[in-house]
C-alpha cells in the first residue's frame, strides 16, 4: 500500500477518532440518518468502504443533504459548475488485474 493512501487512511482514522471524543456514540448515530452517498451520473455506483465513511464525514462536516458526488471532469463533462471555493474529498479506487 502506498505511503500517500496511508496517509489519507490515517487522517479519517484521525477524524473518526476526534468524532468519538467529542460527541460519542451520538455522533455515529447521526449516519444512520444519511443516505448512502453515490455518484450522481451512475446513480448505480454507490460508495462502499472507507469512501462512503469519509464521504458521510463530509457530508455531516459540511452540512450536505444531497448524497450524490461527482468529479471535476464528470460535473465539467454534464456542463455543472462547482461552487468557487469547494475542496475535493480524497476517495480510494482500486483496480484489480
């Protein structure tokens, strides 16, 4: 595994852990709430795993309702603007051969 991916794991490790200090098991609670965050072109494709933890993270971070997530080139190829001053969030994707 790449030092970069290990980086990323530990920083929502971090997260996870600042999470739980500060509001308890009421803080996980709060994720049964969300809908499963998925890609808002393949509505299919919903986020497993480490992503979909970090996306929820995200999304109670940030206040968002809306499930759905796009990349740059994806909301650029559907003609959608991305808000100035929005940041990504890192997702895994792993490609087996």
């Amino acid at each position: 595994m790449s030092s970069r991916v290990q980086e990323d794991r530990q920083v929502l490790t971090e997260k996870l852990i600042e999470g739980l200090k500060k509001d308890g098991l009421n803080w996980i609670r709060d994720w049964g709430l969300l809908e499963v965050p998925r890609n808002a072109i393949n509505k299919e494709t919903k986020y497993r795993g480490a992503n979909k933890v970090n996306l929820q993270i995200a999304m109670l971070e940030k206040g968002y309702k809306d499930p759905r997530w796009v990349t740059f080139i994806q909301a650029k190829n559907e003609g959608w603007k991305v808000k100035s001053g929005e940041k990504s969030i890192k997702c895994e994707y792993w490609q087996f051969t």
